[in-house]
C-alpha cells in the first residue's frame, strides 16, 4: 500500500472498546459545575494495541480503541478537556516512515485540546518537527524554551485559557532539561529556562487572568533519586498549580498524588505510564461560586 492509501485508510474506528474500570460518577447538583480532564503521555508512536504474544502489556492499547473511549466520555460528560504531555514521537516504524505525521493526525481526529513538547518530539529536529506541525489541530504548549537562537520563535504558545460553563482553566507546558537528551544540532541552540521560575511566572499570569484551575503539561519525569527537579519537587516549589499532567518517566500512578507544600498548597501529580496502555481522568467539581471544588480521579486501562 502506497503512502497516500496508507493514511487514508489509517482512521479512527469505533469498536472492540472494553474498560476495566469506571470511574465513580460525582452526584449531579445544578448549583455545581463539573469538568472531566483526560489525559496521555509518552504514547511513542504506538498507534496500534501491542500484540497477544503474553508479555505484561499484551492486547492493551492502541488509538482506535483511545478514540472510543474518549468518544463515550464525551458522550456522557458536558466539559470535557483533553491533553497530552509529551513524547508523542519515536518508538515504533510508524514514526520511521511517516516522521510524526500519522500521530499528529489522528490526535486531531480525538480532538486533543492541547500537548507540551517531549524531549523525543525532537528526533528529526526542528526541521521534522517543522513539517509535522501542519497536520496537528491543537496547540503545543511550551513556556520554558526559548527559540530565539533559530527561526522557531513565536511557533508555540506558552499557555492557553480554556473556558468551559463560566470556567477558567489556565494551561502551560514545561519541558525537560536538553542536555543529554536532546543533541544541540536537534534543538538547533535552543534555551532551556529555569522549570522552577517560568512556572511561577506562568501561575501570576494565569492568576491575573482570573483562571480559576491552573494545570501544567509537564515532561519533567515524576521523581528522581537524585534532587532532580521533577513534578513532585515542582509542587514542592511553587504554589498555584492545580493539577501537574506528568510523563517522561513513564510512572503508571493509579490515581493522581497529593502534594502539600510548605505553603499549604496542594498539587495533584498525575501520569498514566507509556504506550497508550491508559488514559487518565480526573473530574473536578467546582461549586456555583467557584470558591470550593473537589476532585476524583483515576486511569483506566485500555484493554
């Protein structure tokens, strides 16, 4: 099969969708506001399940199957905000040949809000990422890189405000730090800032902007031996971000963890492994005044 035939006949299908578990539905109430929050990392250009062969991931995954699930939720839930934190790039011959393409395709197609950028989202360099950006619908979102040593500047947003039923939700990206990952040819002198100082920077504006949920798409990695900085020392660090959407270190987390801070801050850490093998949910509930909210969460195994 010839490559147009190829992607035109590499859609979305619904179909052959189980989930192992559901998510506990929170009470209905008019006076409350509810927002449903899916998210995915480091899928690796894995596009189809992983094959029966009885290894640990056997049968799980694939987007077709993604797809259908996404499509009940949204079904099913009024708000619905879909995101992606990187690393969508590499890992099996789909990317070889088609260089991102097929990827950013048919996340368009599940109708992805927005992602960040992965260290591996570099493979081809900026000039492959360049001619893949065409064909993905939604934003990359990157606040602490900056472009200006190549002609890269002003090609991504550093947030993005959603609004959802009188909602606010402020959204940034934060990157992993190049060096020894991506080679400087890759990432043609790009500036890698402070995770740290850009993420309060990014929670005063979204605050001044009156965001009532801050969430940070970040390919940090979840935690590290080493003081590495990470997601988890990053709600340490900075107080104001809602939610962190983690990847990089492909950590399964069953459900999003709570970190207080010295500040009495408290962050929700969530990431759902590699591959596709998972999509994460959080729904959050916000009373009518916005002043109080709580949350459920969980990741659900495609299988």
């Amino acid at each position: 099969m010839n490559r147009r035939d190829f992607m035109q006949n590499t859609i979305l299908t619904a179909g052959g969708l189980l989930i192992s578990s559901q998510i506990p539905l929170l009470a209905s109430n008019k006076k409350e506001i509810k927002l449903t929050i899916l998210h995915t990392n480091d899928t690796h250009s894995r596009i189809d399940p992983f094959p029966n062969d009885g290894r640990k991931t056997s049968g799980l995954g694939g987007m077709s199957r993604r797809a259908t699930l996404i499509k009940k939720i949204r079904k099913e839930e009024k708000n619905v905000l879909l995101f992606d934190s990187g690393d969508i790039f590499q890992g099996t011959p789909y990317f070889n040949y088609f260089g991102g393409e097929l990827e950013y395709k048919l996340m368009s197609q599940m109708g992805y809000d927005a992602s960040t950028l992965g260290n591996h989202d570099f493979d081809n360099g900026l000039n492959g990422l360049r001619k893949m950006l065409p064909n993905a619908n939604f934003p990359m979102l990157i606040s602490n890189y900056d472009f200006k040593n190549n002609d890269f500047k002003n090609t991504f947003q550093p947030y993005k405000i959603f609004e959802k039923e009188g909602l606010k939700i402020g959204v940034f990206g934060i990157g992993i730090e190049f060096e020894g990952l991506v080679p400087e040819n890759l990432h043609e002198k790009t500036l890698y800032i402070d995770p740290v100082e850009k993420s309060k920077e990014m929670v005063k504006e979204l605050t001044t902007k009156k965001c009532d949920l801050i969430i940070c798409l970040s390919h940090l990695g979840y935690k590290y031996e080493e003081n590495k900085i990470s997601d988890t020392l990053l709600a340490q660090k900075v107080s104001g971000i809602d939610i962190i959407l983690g990847a990089h270190t492909h950590t399964f987390l069953d459900k999003p963890v709570v970190i207080k801070n010295n500040e009495g801050f408290q962050t929700m850490v969530a990431q759902v492994g590699w591959a596709g093998i998972k999509l994460g949910r959080i729904d959050l509930t916000f009373s009518k005044d916005k002043s109080e909210k709580r949350y459920e969460g969980m990741s659900i195994e495609i299988s």
